[in-house]
C-alpha cells in the first residue's frame, strides 16, 4: 500500500505522515481510510491496492481543528465537515495528526500565528494543547531562523498549487537572491510584469501570510480584476504589511469603496502608507475612502491622492476624515492632494492644517485654491516639522494695492524645519514676493532653503524686489527664477545675488529669449562680475534654453578661472564650435567643474574633438551629459569618427574618476566589495545550508515524535551543530566588521608624516639654493640697483617665503594619492582572507549537517549520490499525479514502510560535498523566463517546473546498453554523463497541421515517391544529357495574352 500511495503522487513528492484511520461517512457509518500529510496538503486515500485519492484538503482552506477525545479529528472548511478517528486498540492518539498539521503551516509562514491561518483550534483537555504548544513553538522558531525572506518562495509556490497556476521558478529565484541580497522590504510586481496576469496572482496572494516584506509597490501597473481582488484580500487579512502603492494601476471609486471596507475590517492591519494616485476614483471614492480614514485607529503616515480627479467635494470630505480622526494629527507625515479641482472647498484642509500636527511634506499644488487661508492655517498648526511645501499653480487672492494678510510673512518668519519652497506658476505679485524674501530673511532657524520662483512673470517689478531683498536672505541656498520673462533687469539681480553668500546654485532656465542686443552686454557683463569674484560661492548654474549664442562666450571665458563653479548646464544655447573651442580653453585651466551639461548647442565634430582635446589636460571633470541631440545631427557626417571622439572623452572622465581621493563619509571600495560578497554569499551559500538546516531540524523533530530516548547524544549534536549553523551564515559580516576595525587602527598619515617632512625638507633646500644662486646673479648683473640695502633685504626675504615648499602640496601626492592606493590593495586582501575563512568554516557546516542528517535518518550507508534533490519545491511536489502507467515502475523505488509508521518520510538529501561549488554557481544562473516568449505566447505555453511523472519514474529504467560506449572509441566523462541524463529530443513541430499542397510534383520527385528508383535515375540522366533541348523556346520573344 505504501507503494501505491507513492505511485499515486509521485516519487518525488515529500510525505511528513502517513496514518490509518477511520472516517465519519453518512450517518454513524464508518470507513477506513489512509492519511497522506504533505507540506501543503492532506490527502485521504482508500486503503485498496492499487489506491486511488478520495479526496484532498489544503492547509488554507481548514476553518476549524476540533478534538473533543484522545481518538478524533474533526477538521472544518467552508462547507463540509470531515471526522477521523484513530485506531484506539494501538493506543494511538489524534495529537500526532494535529501536530502534523500545524507543523507544516508554521513551516509555511514562519512568525505567523497559527490562529491567522486557521479561525478556531480546540483540542479537550487543556493539557493535550499546552503540551502541543511547546512543540509548535520550537518547530516554528528554528523555520523563522533558517528561513530567507519569510520563507516567500515556498509561500508563493504554496499559493500556485491552492490556486492550481503554474509555479515559475524565476520568480523565486529574484526573491531569494536579488531581494535577499539587497534586503529589500518592498516587492515590487514591476519585476514580474513580463508575466501573464494570471501569474501575478500567487505572487500577491503570497503577502497575506508573510512577514518580511512591509511594502507592497504595482506602479504604473494595470491590474486585472483578479489580482486587484487578490490584493483586497491581502489588506483584509495581512497583519504586517505596512505601505502600498498603486498609483496609476486603473482603478475607480468601486476599488476605493473595497479598499476602505478592507482596511474597516482588519482590526490588526500595519498598513499606515497608501498611495491611490494617477488613479479616477473621483469624489465618489473619496467618499467611501474617508469612512476608513476617520475610523484608522492607528492614523496614517503617509496619504497620496495626486491626479484622482476630485473636486471641492472629494477633497473636504478627505479634509474632514483627517480632522475628524484625532490619530492623524499626530500621525500623518505626507500628504498629496495635488491636481484635484479643489477651488474654495478647503475650509476642512484647512482645519487640519490648524491642528498641531507633524506634517513634514504637504503638496496641493494645482488645487486651485487662494493660498492666503492655506498660511494662515499653516501657521497655527504647521511651523515645526513641514519641511516640504508645494503651492505651485494655485493663485493669491488679494487683489492688486491691498496688504497680504499678516500670517503669510509670519509664517516664513516662524518656521523652523523648512527647506523646499515651491510657489511657481502662482503669479506672486510684487508685494507678495517681497513678504515671502522679507519673512525669509527675519528667519534664523532655518538654512539651504530651495526657494522657486519659476514661471511667475515678475517683471519690472518682481525684478526690483529681489534686488533689494535676495543679498539679505541668508538661509536662501537654491533659487530657481525660470521662466519668467527676465531680461536686462537680470544684471541688477545677479550683482545683488552676488552679495549674497549663503545662495550656492542659481536656476535661470528660459530666460532672455527676446533679449536685445544692447542689453546683453550689460546682463553678461554681471554674470562675469559674479563668476570672478574671489570670494564667489555659486556652485551651480543652469541656463537652459536661453538661446544666448554668441553671447555666451564672455561668460565662457569666465569660467575658465572660477574657483568655486562645479555644475555648469548650458543646454539649449547654440553657441556652436566657436563656444565650444571656447569652452575647451577655460577647461583646461579650470581646476573645480565636476559635472557640464551641452546638448542642443549646434556642436559639430570639430566642436567635439576641441573639448576632447581640452579633457586631456583637464583632471577635474567627472561627468559630460550625452549629448544627443548634437551627437545626432553630427553623426551624420561621419559615425565613426564621433564615436571615436566620444571614446576619448569617456576614457578622461574615467580617469578623472579614478583620480578621486578616499571618501571620509563613506566606506571604501573595497570595503563596499566586501559588503557586497556578504550579500553574494548570503544569497547563494546560506540557502543552501538553509536547506540543510530544515532537514535536520524535520529530522529531529521526528525522532522527538517516536520518543527515541536511545538518539539522545545524536539529538544534541544536531542542536549543537544547529547552533554552529546559525552562526557561520552570520560569520562573513561578523568578520567584515572586525576588518573594519583593523582598518580603524591602521594609521598610514602617522607613518609616512615622516616621509612628508623630509620630502619638504629635501625640496626647500633646493629651492633655497637656486634661491641663492638667482640672487647671486641679480646681484652680479644688476650691481647698482642691488646697492639699495632696503631693496636688497626686501627681495631677500621675499626669495626665503617663497623657497618654503608647501606641505599641503606633499600631503596631497603623498598622503591621499599614495594612501589610498595601499589602503584598497590592504581592503581587497582582508576581502579575500574574509571569503577563505568565510568558505572553509561553511564547507565545514555543509559536511557536518549532511552527516549528522544521515545519521539521525539512518541511511549512513546509503551514498549521497544515490539521491538526487529536485529543484522544485516541496509544496508544489504535493499536486496529485496519477497514472495508471507508473504503477508498475514505481513499484521498487519506495522501501517498505507499514501504514502505521509514524516517522516521517525522508526528504531528498541536500546537495554533495563533492559538487557543492557547481551548485552554487548554477544557483547564481538566473532560471529561464517567459520575456521573449513571442507575442501570443501565455504563461501554459512555457513547462511547469515538476516534470511529467512518466518522465521522472522513467528516467531511472532507461535501455542499458543505450549509453555503453563502443570498443575502442574514448568518450569524455562530461559528455557521457549529459547523454546520460538529458531527455531525449523531441520534433517540437510534428504534429504541426501541414499547409495544403497547390502544386503537382516533378516528375523525377513523383517518380521517386512511387518507389521507381532507377527510372527516376534514368530520367535524370536523359535530361542532363540534352542540354540544349528547349533553348529556343526559352529565348523566343512572347507577348502576354491581354
């Protein structure tokens, strides 16, 4: 029987008990059956030989476990009830069964409750539970450990099977490895998003029961109806997740509506984080929307209903959700209600902006609305943690000659957290302009202040403003004034920007378009005033799109000698190759731009190999923008030379790279390599003694079941060998850390101080000397002029400071140069002794768990070879396969086992020692995806990943002499062993319906088909040898029949 039962499932399916009972039927009838625990599922089978599956339960779809007496089961789903009483005459008890059970639903989900997987578990008397509580709770420890990811690879492949899709392995595999890896909380489904829709609904339905991942993200992703349904089931009952985002996914109020009932109803949700933007659910789902956020007895921390199409009556009634729940207040940090219709409803908004509260980005633009009664609320409730605030495309309402109400320049005078300041598109008037720089400038709270002021056509007015206010806002470090209409009125801007020295980047996009000629020499005149100061702090400046040409040259020049300019972007200038020889001149004598931006400027290649040309002497430049549209227009004259070009330039910016000094914010190189082979090593060795760690553990845990008191000393060294386990994958970082540590200790500046003194020693003398031969030669040529003793000693002085070599200049080739190429080379051979004993400590593990696994399954003769571990996972092994074919074939491959044996069957053994390497390698090897597929291609195109059981059974009863090798002919043992185990081909195409014959055959083929080989061969002979016959015919002039 236990064969059948194999034969029925398959060999390779995992079976964690195996029990004979007696089932409840209609009435007090009762009948044997035969109960089949895998990881996933329990099968009940008719105790006849050869045996058939009765029926199956999956461990999601239990409602109840009951067991009122030693003897009975009763488990409960939706609509039936199923009742198994164990044999009383061998003293067995149904606790084994109910162990089975809840053992294989926290190996599932890790760190769940079981009672959120199962409603109800009552199990008479109260002692028979304590002692099954215990047990759990140990089993359930040991998964949580050894698992990666909250065991979300077999979850997902559990959900496959419930939901009967296919399982696609590469979806584990970007789990367990990129995820992993990066330890990243956020599952994005825009990895999976080559998949079929379909395929994306056990990846979803997965989170329900996973707590390692907190965030869930399907941007820009439209969602079919069942996995928008799939994700309502998850927030109905996921008690760790905690963000989702779903902006632009297609949904409508009815989502909302669902969206909001689903959050009501799960009293132990995390969720504070949702983002329903890009997405109509219009006021209607608002509506529905604001029932849940008045009720969120834990509040939100983030709210994103940007682009939802709402109007005044949407946004008050989100407005009045938000007031009303008195956990928002002190809960919400992000609130983005931009471009709804909001106009004059915003009487709720406002009061919760006058409530205290810990706003930190608050976003309406393009709401609009009158931004007068917005500061006044801000003021009351938002001045100690907003640090975000975008106005843009809103309006003042104060009329023209009327004072702004007193709160909007209270309110930039009293806030003490705010960095971005964005009122673009607002038409700020003169008198609201000079309130907002007047508040700034009164605020000594706050610093690097991002202030934009784009697209507001000041004018002559605006203009005079900020001359005479922006020298004196100190806290001001970014100030965009785009787009708006500026022309000569710039020059008084720029030399009063130039008295400011807190503004370190300057944003003028778009500006001087229709700028006269007259006055392009005065605008430039301050750009040039600004960039030559010695004590200039701009750092960055932008002029997109000004169209200045020729102009430009001026400030070109410019920057040749400025100290302090690192980002320059002059897209859309047209100052063709004149600006760009220009441009390579003042680059080889700049010695501080890091990043240039030039597209759109009319370059052409000889533009292009100046600055090429120019990159080779210049060691500061780290970053050139790609050109495109340049790069396009030049490459039609010659392709081969532009990327020639373009090669040289990227070759010196890399070198410029490689020229940067060590980071002392930051680790090393070579430390960030190590950190990254912690993360390799984690994603590929550890999963492997992760497997090896629940073998053992289901091993130990059955030998606990059996009571063998005589496996005690085994036990403990497994648990002992457990423990070493846990710690060897944590023993890469533990050894990283204390590289750094070493790396603390090491002081290279002490040591070569030293060196440093006396290369400045040896180099001063030097100098000094040819000081003192200069001075001899004036004196010998010059005697009369060097008569005068107070000229004489002036000059004599100034030779001696002059011959003193700066140290710096040492510290710098020295100490940084050579300091950092010795610290990399230092780090790159810790990484490598970290890697060896990292690998020879985990070998180790990998040895001692697999045979201490042998041990306690008592297979310690059986060869590790013998068995072969399937890439597939366990739960998706338990799909019931029958064939009435196997039955014969499978007959020998299960040992025998008595139906009332308790222990455990054995799961496949865990890779050997011998090709460990191969394995994690191949483990590295992402699996085959369904990108590329062709266009019509579906997910049941593409193979499951658990093969036909006619191919798995038969694999093993290949012909004998199919792979014997001829007398006398050397086979590689590689080649042999592929031939081996490869199935063989198949003509994917044969059974392809053919495309119905138009033409007859040629003769010499007809008669070839008909079998008459030598009058065919005949024929062709009597034609070869008439060469000339129809020359005439085919030559003949003919005219076509109309």
């Amino acid at each position: 029987l236990p064969e059948s039962v194999r034969n029925v499932l398959g060999k390779h399916v995992k079976i964690t008990e195996r029990r004979a009972v007696r089932m409840e039927t209609k009435g007090d009838k009762m009948e044997n059956r035969i109960l089949v625990f895998t990881p996933c599922r329990l099968f009940v089978f008719t105790p006849k030989i050869p045996t058939k599956i009765d029926f199956n339960l999956h461990y999601l779809d239990l409602q109840s476990i009951e067991s009122k007496k030693l003897s009975q089961l009763t488990l409960s789903t939706v609509d039936k009830v199923y009742s198994f009483h164990t044999q009383e005459e061998l003293n067995q008890t149904s606790d084994s069964l109910i162990t089975a059970i809840v053992t294989a639903i926290s190996d599932l989900f890790p760190g769940i409750p079981i009672d959120q997987v199962v409603r109800r578990i009552e199990v008479s008397p109260v002692g028979r539970m304590e002692n099954l509580s215990n047990l759990l709770r140990g089993s359930s420890n040991d998964s949580e450990l050894s698992i990666p990811c909250g065991n979300f690879s077999r979850q997902y492949a559990c959900m496959c099977d419930y939901y009967g899709l296919p399982y696609r392995e590469e979806v584990a595999w970007d789990v367990d490895t990129i995820y992993m890896s990066h330890n990243s909380k956020e599952l994005n489904l825009r990895d999976f998003d080559h998949l079929d829709p379909k395929d994306l609904i056990p990846i979803i339905a997965a989170l329900e029961l996973n707590s390692f991942f907190l965030q869930f993200r399907c941007s820009h992703l439209k969602l079919s109806h069942e996995c928008s349904e799939r994700l309502l089931a998850v927030l109905k009952k996921s008690t760790t997740l905690e963000e989702i985002y779903v902006d632009n996914a297609g949904f409508k109020g009815d989502f909302a509506n669902k969206l909001s009932m689903a959050i009501i109803s799960n009293s132990n949700s995390s969720l504070h984080g949702i983002d329903l933007s890009h997405n109509l659910i219009e006021d209607r789902g608002a509506t529905h929307l604001s029932s849940s956020l008045s009720k969120a007895h834990r509040g939100l921390v983030k709210l994103s209903l940007s682009h939802c199409g709402l109007t005044g009556k949407g946004v008050a009634q989100i407005g009045h959700a938000l007031a009303l729940n008195k956990c928002m207040a002190s809960s919400l940090q992000h609130l983005d209600l931009s471009s709804n219709v909001a106009k004059d409803d915003i009487n709720t908004i406002c009061s919760f902006l006058a409530q205290p509260n810990v706003l930190t980005f608050l976003n309406l633009s393009n709401t609009d609305i009158a931004l007068e009664p917005i500061f006044g609320a801000l003021l009351r409730g938002g001045t100690t943690h907003l640090r975000h605030l975008d106005l843009s495309k809103n309006y003042f309402s104060t009329k023209k000659g009327k004072e702004l109400p007193p709160s909007f320049k209270q309110y930039f005078t009293s806030a003490l957290a705010l960095r971005t300041i964005i009122v673009s598109h607002c038409k700020i008037t003169p008198e609201a302009l000079k309130n907002l720089l007047l508040g700034l400038a009164c605020n000594e709270s706050i610093d690097n202040v991002t202030l934009d002021l784009s697209n507001n056509i000041l004018g002559n007015g605006g203009c005079h403003v900020l001359e005479s206010c922006i020298h004196g806002v100190r806290c001001v470090s970014t100030l965009d004034i785009s787009d708006n209409g500026i022309d000569v009125e710039m020059a008084g801007v720029l030399l009063s920007i130039s008295r400011n020295k807190s503004m370190k980047k300057l944003i003028l996009n778009k500006n001087f378009q229709n700028m006269k000629s007259k006055h392009a020499t005065t605008v430039i005149d301050a750009f040039v005033h600004l960039l030559q100061e010695e004590d200039c702090v701009i750092e960055a400046l932008c002029l997109i799109d000004c169209k200045l040409k020729s102009e430009l040259y001026s400030l070109i020049n410019a920057v040749g000698s400025n100290q302090s300019l690192q980002h320059l972007d002059l897209n859309g200038n047209y100052m063709g190759d004149p600006g760009a020889r220009l441009l390579s001149k003042a680059l080889q004598i700049n010695t501080s731009l890091r990043a240039l931006s030039i597209d759109r400027n009319s370059i052409t290649v000889h533009g292009y190999s100046d600055i090429a040309y120019a990159l080779e002497s210049n060691r500061t430049l780290r970053c050139l923008s790609y050109p495109l549209h340049d790069i396009m227009v030049a490459a039609k004259t010659g392709t081969d030379k532009v990327d020639l070009l373009w090669k040289q330039i990227q070759e010196a910016l890399q070198r410029n790279m490689s020229l940067v000094g060590p980071s002392t914010n930051g680790p090393s190189t070579s430390v960030r390599s190590m950190q990254k082979s912690e993360t390799s090593h984690n994603s590929s060795q550890n999963q492997l003694v992760d497997r090896l760690i629940m073998q053992v553990n289901e091993a130990v845990r059955s030998l606990q079941r059996q009571g063998s008191e005589g496996r005690s000393s085994d036990i403990e060294n497994a648990r002992n060998l457990l423990s070493d386990a846990h710690s060897a994958k944590e023993l890469l970082g533990k050894l990283v850390s204390s590289v750094e540590v070493a790396q603390d200790n090491i002081s290279l500046s002490s040591s070569m101080k030293p060196m440093v003194d006396e290369i400045q020693a040896l180099l001063t003398s030097h100098l000094q000397s040819i000081g003192d031969n200069l001075w001899h030669c004036a004196l010998q040529h010059c005697n009369t002029v060097m008569s005068d003793s107070v000229a004489t000693e002036q000059l004599r002085k100034s030779i001696e400071n002059q011959s003193l070599f700066p140290v710096s200049v040492i510290q710098k080739a020295v100490m940084d140069n050579a300091t950092l190429q010795l610290t990399e080379q230092f780090n790159e051979m810790s990484a490598a002794l970290c890697r060896t004993v990292s690998d020879g400590v985990m070998d180790e593990v990998v040895q001692s768990l697999t045979n201490i696994y042998k041990t306690l399954a008592g297979d310690s003769n059986l060869p590790l070879d013998c068995k072969k571990r399937s890439s597939t996972p366990d739960v998706l092994k338990s799909r019931t396969r029958i064939n009435t074919e196997m039955n014969a074939q499978d007959g020998g491959d299960e040992s025998e086992d008595t139906i009332n044996n308790q222990q455990s069957d054995h799961s496949p053994v865990a890779t050997p020692v011998a090709s460990k390497r191969r394995n994690l390698l191949s483990r590295k090897l992402r699996p085959k995806s369904t990108v590329g597929m062709g266009q019509g291609a579906s997910a049941d195109d593409i193979p499951d990943l658990v093969p036909p059981l006619n191919e798995q059974l038969g694999s093993g009863h290949d012909d004998p002499d199919a792979n014997e090798e001829e007398p006398g002919v050397n086979v590689d043992e590689s080649q042999a062993d592929v031939s081996r185990k490869s199935a063989p081909l198949k003509h994917l195409g044969l059974s392809r319906p053919k495309k119905p014959k138009t033409r007859l055959p040629t003769r010499s083929a007809a008669l070839r088909v008909g079998g008459n080989s030598e009058t065919a061969s005949q024929e062709s002979l009597d034609v070869d040898g008439d060469l000339s016959q129809g020359l005439d015919t085919f030559f003949h002039s003919t005219t076509m029949a109309t």
